[in-house]
C-alpha cells in the first residue's frame, strides 16, 4: 500500500484566517487524491476527489491542488464551522485507499 | 436519500471474529453505479480503510489485514478473524462511488458502530 503523510498533525487559526494541510504521497499518484472533513461525532464528509475537484455542496473556501506526491488542502477563510479533523486519501483502490494520519484543525 | 447503519456485536472476546452488517435504507445495495466499503477508526486515532467490494464480488483489502478480512456484497457484511485488542475501533460502512476506471472514494457513510475487543 502506497503511505500518505499528512503535516501538520494539528492547528490552531483564528476565524477568516487561510488555512493550509498538506499529504505527501509515498510514490507518485498522479492527481489521484481525495480529502475528507471528519467532525466529531459525525460521519466522514467528501470534500474533494481528484486533487481539486469539490463535491457538490462544498462551500467554495474549501481548494485542492497538486499532483505527483504532494498535494495541499486549503481553507481560504476558516469559518467557526470548519472545526474538523482533515484526512487526505489515496483514491486508487488496486493500490489501497489508504488514509493520511489527519489534521485536527482547531480555533485559536 | 440513502442511509446506511452498521450493526452487529458491540463486545468480541480475543481469537474470535468480529461480525458487522450494513442496513442500507432509501437506495438498494445492488446498483452498478455503486460499491461499498468498510472503514474504522480505533479510539484517539485516524481513519483506517479496510476494504471495498463491488458488485461483482471483487473486493480489495487493506495489505496488512486480507488474511483476516472478508466483505460480503449481499449483506454488506465485514467479518475480521482472530481478532485482537487492536481491532478495537468505531467501524463505519459507506457507499464508494467510483469517479473513473481505478479510482473513486466514499460519499455515503453511516453513523458507525463501537465494536470493543475484549475478555
């Protein structure tokens, strides 16, 4: 299985501030990437497939970018609603659709 | 709208196995549009995928766990053998939605189910 390395493991913003996770690929995987939002006591939401692609629904603050090994998640202005712990996902399942570690995003 | 709840045992005793299902409600389970998985999350810590099976029967697992692992479609069923205080985690099921040849991800979950390891 391909590993997925997530960075920072947690943050802390204040309100309107951009907020940036990165995943890091242990090979390249091309654009296949897909990232989660993880609230507490609720089931995983998809945010995004394919590096860059929102779900329907996904507030437009939410963006994803990269291709190869790394990628990058970001929250343009983090809102009070955003309070989750992130996963990113390789999306490939002949490879394993092995999970990053997580970035529990916190208000300052 | 489609809703899935996991259910089956809550407490497994060490060496036994473990024995979920997943009740699928406002869509049905054989649809070719869709697959289905099983993910946990064992406590204080991330998500893990355990495996993913398709319509045809297909199922893919995670590397470490396939020996121990079996996901039947019919039933959305995920039975994991000789378990251990390891295999202790919330253990959601969820719909994958392929996006293309290869590849996809989980656009449906349930609530998930505790299930604990322990004599």
């Amino acid at each position: 299985d391909i590993q997925m390395t997530q960075s920072p493991s947690s943050l802390s913003a204040s309100v309107g501030d951009k907020v940036t996770i990165t995943c890091q690929a242990s090979q390249d995987i091309n654009n296949y990437l897909n990232w989660y939002q993880h609230k507490v006591g609720k089931a995983p939401k998809l945010l995004i497939y394919d590096a860059f692609k929102l779900e329907t629904g996904v507030p437009s603050r939410f963006s994803g970018s990269g291709s190869g090994t790394d990628f990058t998640l970001i929250i343009s202005s983090l809102q009070p609603e955003d309070i989750a712990t992130y996963y990113c996902q390789h999306n490939e399942y002949q490879w394993g659709l092995t999970f990053g570690g997580g970035t529990k995003v916190e208000i300052k | 709208q489609l809703q899935l709840q996991e259910s089956g045992s809550g407490l497994v005793r060490p060496s036994q196995t473990l024995s979920l299902s997943c009740d699928v409600s406002g869509g049905s389970i054989n649809t070719r549009d869709y697959s289905w998985g099983w993910i946990r999350q064992p406590p204080g810590k991330g998500l893990e995928w355990i495996g993913t099976i398709f319509q045809s029967g297909t199922t893919y697992s995670k590397s470490s766990l396939s020996s121990r692992v079996s996901i039947s479609v019919d039933k959305l069923s995920l039975r994991v053998a000789s378990v251990t205080a390891a295999d202790t985690a919330l253990y959601y099921c969820a719909r994958f939605r392929a996006y293309s040849r290869g590849r996809g991800g989980f656009d449906v979950w349930g609530q998930g189910k505790m299930v604990t390891v322990s004599s």
